[in-house]
C-alpha cells in the first residue's frame, strides 16, 4: 500500500489554491490541496499499525503553530511546479525532520521546501503564462497547524485519508 | 461549512466501488467511497469545536466492529442510486443513532440503510442495464470498522478529512 503524509490547510486556502488547481493540476481530483510532510512511500498493512503508534507519539512532541505565506513560487527549472510557498519555521521544519526520521531511515535527498501547489506538469508556456500572472501578486495568508494526517492511496490515484494525528493533545 | 460524517471502507473495498463509481457516480472525483453515517449539514467554525468533543465521546462508546456486505442493491423507485449494501448491525445502528442524536436534534426522516454508493444520478436505461448486470452477483466483503472521520466541504463541492475518531480508545 502507499502511503503519505500531509498537512491539510484550512478551508480558505484549500479554496483558494483550488481555483487555480483546477486548471493546472492534474492531481486536482486526486487529493485535496496539501502540504507534504513526507511524500509518497511503501508499506504493509501489518506495518501501518506500528506507523501509526510512531506518529501518534510525534504529534505528542509538538505544540499547535502557526504558517504563513506571502508568495507564489516555483521549482523550475527542476520541475514546472508552481506553488504557494509556505514560510520556514522551527516547528514546521521539526514536525516534518522527525517524520522523516522516525519513519524512515532513508537520507532525504533534498531539502524540505514547504508549500501548497497549485500547478504541476505544465508545459513551458503554461507555466511561464500562469507563473508570470501570479507571481505579480501578494498571498498573504495564515493559518494554525493542529493536525496532521496519514492518507493511503487507492488504485485509482486518489488518496483517501486513514488517520488524523492531532497536536499537542497532551 | 458544510460537513458529513462517513466510515471509509478498506482500500479493497473501496477499489471495488470506484471501478464502478468511475463510469457511474458523479461524485467519484469529489469523495473517496463511503459509508455515510450523518449526510451533510451546516456548522459554523465555532461549532465544530464543540461537534469533535461531542464525536470524540461517542467514538469511545464503541468498540471496532465487523460489517458485511453480500449484495448490490438499489433505492429506486425513490432514486437511482445503486448500491452496496452494508447489513445492518446493533453496532453500526447504535453508532450512526448517538451520532444523529447528540449533534441534532431533527427526528430523522428516513429509516438508516446502511450503504455504499457505487453508481448514481443515473437514467432509467442507465439504471437498468447496471442494476440488471450487478444485482446477479455476489459480493461478499467483510470489513472491521474502527474508525470514523468528519469532513468538511470545499467549494468546489469536493470534501477533505478534519478529523478522525477511532473507535475502542479506552
């Protein structure tokens, strides 16, 4: 099975990031507007249960946050992926180094560059149309992180959420 | 907002559903197949604090419980809808009855059928010829529900996950 994990921002900037996604995101349909925390991995059934236990102690070490945003980015030319690029910060930056450690024992290869996207697998033209529109413009917009969630994804693509992981309960 | 409360089902499960949900259900791109405890209804941000204590009592009130599912079902003549129905349990009745009665105080219209949409909106031909094809079958799936979540409506109509309850905690 495959799993991910995922900050899912409130309703306003799902909305927001949606107007743009219809259009230039195949993934639209697939998943909600997210922040990856850790992206796209392997596991059983059987290991999904200790996975959860881990994450369950990790949202204990970690006290709700806020995130903010001020501007749309994007990673060309590695890619042509436009996004709303969500500012760095300590807590933001633990929750998904711990993650990714805790859960894993690969070394990540890239650093971690959270955001929300709102556009991928476009042509060159469509993305310097769609970047050069965007990029013009102030987003500002904050949010409070409280949870987190664990999703699998089905066998059509889309991902369907299997566990929320709420923070600093304790 | 507008929000729902539904079980999904296993991944196995819920692959099968979408294989139909593809051609036939309009709303397959918008929400993961499920089995839908309290169907949508309004509440303000602040309410929805106060609805996850509430959920999150009832989630301890029950413990994880099997349900089975042996045949396709359909809600016509009163809708077009084609189903997979879920027989009905003291569990999942008991579950579904305290969440509608704690979070509102309407008398229910209808009767609770438990069920998994696999195809809806459908023409009367449409609804024939599907029906007519699946209903010969058996389809025997057993599944442990220990969890339930509250989702919350985008504008573009398509729902993300807010919260999980698991059932048994204590």
């Amino acid at each position: 099975m495959k799993l991910g994990i995922v900050i899912f921002p409130s309703k306003k900037i799902q909305d927001f990031a949606n107007s743009y996604r219809k259009r230039y995101d195949p993934n639209y349909t697939l998943i909600p507007p997210h922040l990856t925390l850790k992206s796209a991995f392997k596991a059983t059934e059987e290991e999904i249960k200790q996975l959860t236990a881990t994450l369950d102690k990790i949202s204990n070490h970690f006290q709700p946050f806020q995130i903010k945003s001020t501007k749309i980015s994007s990673f060309k030319p590695v890619n042509n992926v436009i996004y709303l690029k969500i500012e760095e910060s300590e807590e933001l930056n633990g929750l998904q180094k711990e993650i990714n450690e805790k859960i894993s024992e690969e070394v990540l290869e890239y650093a971690f560059v959270p955001h929300i996207t709102v556009g991928q697998k476009l042509s060159n033209d469509e993305h310097s149309d769609v970047y050069g529109s965007l990029s013009l413009n102030q987003f500002n917009y904050e949010d409070t992180v409280d949870r987190f969630h664990l999703l699998y994804q089905l066998d059509n693509g889309s991902w369907t959420v299997y566990e929320t992981f709420r923070l600093g309960r304790d």
